[in-house]
C-alpha cells in the first residue's frame, strides 16, 4: 500500500466524484482514521476541521456516497475518490457543492430544504 502523505494537520483533501455522470460532488478532509473508516465500510468518512470529529456523509440526511474506487494523485498528497451518492452531496440541498459560479449565479436545482433534514 502506498504511503499517503497527510499534511502537518494529520489531514488529506479528498475529492469526491459522481462514477457515473463524473459531476465533482464534494471536497472534504480525511485524516489515517477516516481514511480507514471509509476503506473498510466502503462508504466516505471525513474528518470535520471544524467540529474536530469523524463523520460519516449522510449520517444525519442519509445521503450516504457508496466508494467505487479510490485513486491517489502523482505526489501522493491528494485522493479522488469514485462513489455511487445515495442523495445529494451538499449540505444546502443541491447535488453537488459546486453548485455556484463565480459570480454567484446558481447553476442547480435545490434538491432538499435543509433546514428540514437537518433539524431531525
């Protein structure tokens, strides 16, 4: 197994793609334990910079992201990571955070009201 090189954090960017439509759905951070997590259940885990916790996509909304492969880039620093989303991937409703222009303009369909997922 290759060794992956985390940054001075413990931390990885791992990009997360739709297999199918090949749509960047997310960028999120997984550090050893996530990283793990995510190899043995074969469903993404994330390290929350914010929270400083393990979470698990999906776990409050349910729309979890089935791994279909992981790749790692050239210097070993970076992971693009193939799934299967059961649901959208953002948090504010849309199927992919990526969802906005540069200039702001929305370029998707809000697929779910997340006050209303996130409250449970």
């Amino acid at each position: 197994m290759l060794k992956l090189k985390f940054d001075k954090n413990g931390l990885i960017p791992a990009i997360i793609q739709d297999e199918k439509t090949k749509k960047i759905l997310m960028l999120a951070y997984m550090n050893n334990e996530s990283f793990k997590k995510t190899l043995k259940t074969k469903k993404t885990w994330f390290y929350s910079r914010s929270r400083k916790k393990l979470w698990m996509k999906g776990e409050k909304s349910g729309n979890i992201q089935k791994v279909s492969k992981i790749f790692v880039d050239c210097d070993l620093d970076t992971l693009l990571i193939l799934v299967e989303p059961r649901g959208p991937a953002c948090h504010e409703g849309y199927n992919s955070c990526f969802y906005r222009t540069e200039k702001c303009k929305i370029t998707e369909k809000r697929i779910f009201d997340p006050k209303k997922v996130y409250s449970r």
